[in-house]
C-alpha cells in the first residue's frame, strides 16, 4: 500500500481528516446482500450483537501498562463527558465473516466520538449505528509490528475509514501518525516537541519519559487520577508550608512590635513622655 511524500502539517488549524463513513459502508454491504439473494447464493447471516471480545493478551508487562495508562488519562481528562467509547485490546466485530478469520485482532486503543459512554463486551459495528474508531493507536511489538504497520493500516484506511492511526512501540519508541485524507492515509507532521495533534480528540500525543502521553492544547501534560491526586495533595502541602511561613514571620513581627513597644516604655519610665 502506498502513502503520498506529502506530509500533513500536524497543528490545530490543520485540515480536519476523512471523517468515517459507516453510511457507505452499509449501503455496500446492503447491496452486496441483495445480489446475493438475486443470485440465489447463501445470504450471510449477522451473528448476535452481544458478542463477547475475542482478544489475545498484552505482549509485554510495558504493553499493559501503557494501554492502562492511555486508558486512565483519557477517561480522567473526559471524567465530565459521556458522549465517547474508549477501550483497549477490546475486539472490533464489522463483518458476519469475521469470527471464522484468526487473521485479524481488535485494536490496541481505540476511541468512537459520538456515542454513549457505558461498558461493553465488545464493539459491534451493526450495533453501533454503524460507528467505526474515530482514533486508533497500535502497540507495536515484535510479533505484531508487521500486521500493524500492513494489514491493519490497510483495514482501518479502507474499511474503517478511521480518520487518525498511530503505531508506537513501548520498547523502541518508534512513533508514527497517520490522518485519513481523500481516502488514503497521509502521515503526519510532528511539531517542535516531536508531538502529533489529534484532530478528533483535540489533543497533542506525544512521548514524555519513555511513555506514550496525551498533552493539552496548552501543552500541559494530561494527568492520571493518580497522578491528579498526587498534584493536589502537593499543592496543598504546598500553600500549608506558605501559610506556615506566613504565620511564623507574622508571629517574628507581632515579637518585634512588643519588644518595640517594651523599650518604648523603659524609655518613657526613665526619661518620661517624649516631646
């Protein structure tokens, strides 16, 4: 599959990417039912939408906790939101076919903007209002850098029609991003800090200390809860040493007034009333 030389200038202003199309995709697979029945062939039948996710583990201890990491900044920084569906390792079910294929695994992290915010065994495309991932990032590792970077850049370009793909390696720390672009996904250009800008979460992603992190528009790092907590409780040990300080040098004034004030009275005992 090619990709154009052209890179995509990756900052806030930047086109907005190839939104996924599920209309299409379904009218596609309408018309592909029909002319199937026309012909008298076997017409597929959809499996039940509460299907379970049929996933293989993490590669590595690093895969699972970044995954868990990625996971726990995104739902921390949307605490307040319920229109999105975020998950990791969690299987993707687009097609009747899909379940007699070992080919092809769910993303590593995916996100879907635009839905309902509630758990789910697995995401079911024809449940789904025919929702594809608006985002999806890949870990690579050994055993899966090829698939990622070939058959599942293909899947989400051409069937997807994902509008963003990232791949990063926690071992490596190789880092790619792609946006979809009149069908074709053109990689991305990073800014100064080696970061990408994420059209559809409007936010930066980028590595800090061997991790893949999101990074605010300001460019603030987006805190885990843990992380958030840890914060808060340092700036409240913080303003307490402030107003410790503050209450020690007002206790060292208040000394000094009354000694002041003490020798103001020697001097008026010995000398009397001044003026």
């Amino acid at each position: 599959m090619s990709v154009a030389d052209q890179s995509v200038a990756n900052q806030p202003v930047a086109n907005q990417p190839v939104a996924n199309q599920p209309v299409a995709n379904q009218e596609t697979l309408l018309s592909t039912l029909a002319e199937s029945a026309q012909s008298g062939a076997e017409t597929p039948v959809f499996p039940p939408g509460d299907l379970y996710s049929d996933e293989p583990p993490l590669e590595t201890y690093f895969h699972l906790r970044q995954l868990l990491l990625l996971l726990s900044c995104l739902e921390w920084y949307w605490r307040d939101r319920n229109d999105y569906f975020a998950a990791g390792n969690l299987t993707v079910y687009y097609s009747p076919n899909q379940r007699k294929s070992e080919d092809f695994r769910g993303p590593d992290f995916f996100v879907v903007l635009d839905t309902e915010w509630r758990p789910r065994k697995s995401w079911v495309v024809w449940e789904e209002d025919g929702k594809y991932p608006n985002l999806i990032i890949e870990l690579l590792s050994d055993s899966t850098a090829n698939t990622d970077r070939g058959l599942k850049k293909q899947i989400y370009q051409d069937i997807f029609r994902t509008p963003e793909y990232f791949w990063f390696d926690p071992n490596t720390l190789e880092f790619q991003a792609f946006a979809l672009l009149q069908g074709t996904y053109q990689p991305m250009q990073p800014n100064e800090q080696g970061w990408y800008w994420s059209v559809q979460l409007q936010l930066f992603l980028g590595v800090e200390d061997s991790k893949l992190r999101f990074f605010t528009p300001e460019g603030q790092l987006v805190f885990t809860p843990l992380e958030a907590a840890q914060l808060k409780e340092q700036q409240c040990l913080v303003a307490e040493q402030k107003a410790a300080e503050a209450e020690q040098k007002a206790a060292e004034a208040e000394q000094k007034a009354a000694e002041a004030e003490a020798l103001l009275a020697q001097y008026r005992q010995r000398f009397g009333d001044l003026g």
